[in-house]
C-alpha cells in the first residue's frame, strides 16, 4: 500500500493549479504500481472518501485542486516510460509522461504525434488525455481523442480495467463513434476513473514543417 503523506508542507505544494482556485487535500499518496491505484481507489469508495487524480497541475480551471479535500493521487509518480512500436505506429505512455518528450521519442522514430497543448512542455499525458487536450494542430487533426487507441485505468472501485479502439475511423460520426470506448473516456476529468496507461496511433513524420 502507498503511504498517506500527511505532511502540511507537502500538502501546502498540492493545494493549487495555476488557476485561481484553492483547496487543501486532506493527505497526498504518490503510487508507484497500478496496484497501489487499485487499494488507493478501493479503500476511499468504501469509506466514501474524495480522490482526485492530478498530473503536471498545469488545468487553468482548477480541476487538479482538491476543493473538497479528499486524498490527492499524484499520477506522475507511476513513472514517465514511453515505447514506440514501428510497426503499429502506435506509442504507449505511463501517464506521467510529459507530451513533449512524447513528441520526440515519436520523432526520432520517424512518426508525429500532432497533439500540441500550448503546455507541452509541462503537461502529462494522463491530464491531456483526461481533458481532451488540443492546440494548433488540432484544426487538422484534431483534439487528443482523434489519437488514442488504447486506455488502462482504474476505476472508481479500484479495479483495472483496459479499452481498445475497434478500428472505427476516428473521426466517424454517429453510431459508429459509440463505439469507440476509449473516445467515452477521453476528456472525462478523472471522473470515469484514474489513466494508468495510453496508447496513441501515431502518423509519420511529415517531410516539411513549417514554423
Ligand atoms: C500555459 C498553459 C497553456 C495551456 N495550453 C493549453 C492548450 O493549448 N490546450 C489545452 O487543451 N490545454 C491547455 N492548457 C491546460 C492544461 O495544460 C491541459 O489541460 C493539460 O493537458 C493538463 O495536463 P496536466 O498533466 O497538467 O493535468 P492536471 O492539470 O494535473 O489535471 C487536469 C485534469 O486531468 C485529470 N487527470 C490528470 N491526470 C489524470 C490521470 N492520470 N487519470 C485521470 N485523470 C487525470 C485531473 O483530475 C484534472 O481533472 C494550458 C495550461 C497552461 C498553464
């Protein structure tokens, strides 16, 4: 089981997002394993305990601050490990991976990850995917949600669960997004349950940029 941070000065550092708004989690825990996720989530459900999951805290909305206290998961602490495999051009993300770096491991793979949230530099992949993030690229390609393939998470009862993309065209219209499963998770704030893991469809490098 992963400890419950009590400390008032660690607390103090998990009270705000670069929003304006303010709330103290009543302890913080920094999972290192899925199954710590798992006892976290399940242990709160049964006392009916608050769990917020937050990433890199960069949400202008203060959707990564505890305003109803709570118990704080930092999912950065579950690690940043990324792999890309060539041949699905697909990359698969640990969610506490920064997008930036994401955009270069693709690259130096040859492949593109057109997904580009001003904070990139900062921001994780559990809370892009979580917010359905997008940025200049999105007016061709889309937001987050035109990219992801695959999802692990744990839900709010504390059980892993894992969703695939049956290969519908991402952006299909009507009965057929319904049943994209990954897409209902996508943008969900943390609210369907807590990202432990993305696999994005990746496209190749293209062979001129401009800017
Ligand atoms: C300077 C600046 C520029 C920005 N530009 C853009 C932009 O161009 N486009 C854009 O879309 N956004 C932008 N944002 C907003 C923000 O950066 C994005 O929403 C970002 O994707 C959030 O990622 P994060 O890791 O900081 O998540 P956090 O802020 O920590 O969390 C955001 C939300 O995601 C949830 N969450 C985080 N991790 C997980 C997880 N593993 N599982 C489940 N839920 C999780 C949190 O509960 C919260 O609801 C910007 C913010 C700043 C400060």
């Amino acid at each position: 089981m992963s400890t419950v941070i009590r400390d008032p000065e660690v607390l103090s550092r998990y009270e705000r997002d670069v929003s304006v708004v303010q709330g103290r989690p009543d302890g913080v825990v920094r999972p290192t394993e899925v199954d710590q996720v798992e006892q976290i989530v399940g242990l709160c459900a049964k006392e009916g305990t608050p769990v917020l999951a937050v990433g890199a805290r960069t949400s202008t909305t203060g959707a990564s601050v505890a305003t109803d206290g709570g118990v704080v998961v930092d999912m950065t602490a579950l690690g940043t490990d990324a792999q890309v495999d060539p041949q699905t051009a697909t990359l698969r993300a640990q969610p506490g991976a920064v997008l930036a770096d994401l955009h270069l491991l693709a690259r130096q793979h040859g492949f593109d990850m057109p997904v580009d949230p001003t904070s990139s530099p900062d921001c994780t992949i559990g809370g892009a995917v979580a917010t359905n993030a997008s940025g200049p690229s999105s007016f061709r390609h889309g937001a987050i949600a035109d990219w992801v393939v695959g999802l692990e998470f744990v839900d709010g009862l504390g059980q892993r669960r894992r969703l695939r993309s049956p290969g519908v065209p991402k952006r299909a219209m009507g009965p057929a997004a319904l049943q994209d499963a990954p897409r209902w998770f996508v943008g969900s704030e943390g609210t369907l349950g807590m990202l432990t893991e993305a696999t994005l469809r990746l496209r190749p490098s293209p062979k001129s940029m401009i800017g």
